[in-house]
C-alpha cells in the first residue's frame, strides 16, 4: 500500500498537557483497488517554539504507528510505503 498524500489539520498547542494536538489524514493506494482515505488524531509532546519540521515528523511518524496497527499491517499481510518529504502538505497551526 503507498501512501499518495498526507494532510495535516487541526494543529494546536495544548498548554495543558504541554503538547501539539491535531489531526493527520492519509490517502493509501492499493494497485487494482479504489484509494482508502485514513484519519488519525495525533500528538507530539514538543515545546510550543519547536520547527515545524519536528512536529509534522512526529504526527506522520504518530500516524504511521497507528496505521501499523490495524489489523491488515500488523499481521504482516500489507507493508506502508511512504517519501515524506513529497507527500505532506503544509501545516496551518493556530495558538491555543
């Protein structure tokens, strides 16, 4: 399965727990079959004045996880291929 497009939203700093917040969406492609869109509510315990570079790593890297743990992906039956540095697009980010 090759992931073909990542969006990133929704990101905020939660001052409370000291962490970013947002929401990843994935486009994964099969070749023969119609294109899975997957959502993923992510997090990454970074300072509020991190580059963005580091926290859009560790939401991708958060909902790569994820991924990995679905059914399919975990008993080896599918692999994820991902070029991070092509398919994420820019992040908005909003302060809390």
């Amino acid at each position: 399965m090759k992931v073909t497009d990542i969006d990133i939203r929704d990101l905020r700093y939660d001052k409370r727990t000291a962490c970013f917040r947002g929401a990843v969406s994935m486009c994964m492609e099969t070749p023969g079959q119609a294109p899975k869109r997957v959502n993923f509510i992510c997090q990454s315990y970074r300072d509020e004045d991190a580059p963005s570079s580091l926290i859009t790593y560790d939401f991708v890297t958060h909902a790569l996880d994820q991924a990995r743990a679905m059914p399919g992906f975990r008993r080896g039956e599918e692999q994820i291929d991902v070029d991070i540095a092509t398919r994420v697009s820019a992040i908005p980010f909003r302060a809390a």
